[in-house]
C-alpha cells in the first residue's frame, strides 16, 4: 500500500509545477492555478509522508522527484511547447530506469 501512496504522491508533484506555470503569466497573478499548485504540494508531501512510513527514506524521496520529474517531462512536451529533442528523452529514460532500479531493489 505504501508504494500506491508514493506513486500517488509523485502524481501530485505533477501538479504543482503545472499551477505555478499557469498561475503567473502576463496578465499577472490567476490564484486559482496557485491554489491549485499549494493543494498539490500539500497532497504530495502528506502521501510522501505516509508512504515514508515504511519505504526507506532514500528510496521514497528519489522515486518521488523521480515521478514527479518524468510526469512534468511529459506534460511540458505535450501541453507547454517543451523540446522533445532524442537526448532529452534519453536523459528522462535514466530517471526511469533508476525509479525501476529502486523499486525492484526495495526490500518493500
């Protein structure tokens, strides 16, 4: 159960950077998009603290940004104009092998 809340968590890290992007443009400040950014930050860091509880530290934290990096990754490229040059999506495979690498080496 504790590996659901720490992908759920990394989800939630999805969401923050999307809010804070959103939630300041030229027209200046949309509070409803930063609001949405602090729900998320909240939401991530309590599933992280729950999932912590029985996932090592380490492990919990690297997979956690790790998600959290892959998912914003995908959602620049796909909502945002983000380059999707092949050695950005080499690099972002590495994150992926390493979250795999860790949950399979987890004693958990």
């Amino acid at each position: 159960m504790a590996w659901i809340y720490l992908i759920t968590a990394g989800v939630f890290e999805w969401g923050w950077p999307v809010g804070l992007k959103l939630g300041w443009t030229e027209e200046g400040a949309n509070y409803g998009w930063i609001a949405f950014a602090i729900v998320c930050m909240g939401a991530s860091g309590a599933l992280l603290l729950i999932a912590q509880r029985t996932i090592p530290i380490g492990t919990a934290y690297a997979v956690w940004t790790g998600l959290g990096a892959v998912g914003t990754f995908f959602i620049g490229i796909m909502f945002f104009g983000d380059s999707a040059t092949l050695a950005r999506f080499f690099f972002i495979g590495l994150i992926i092998i390493g979250i795999l690498g860790l949950k399979l080496s987890s004693a958990h």
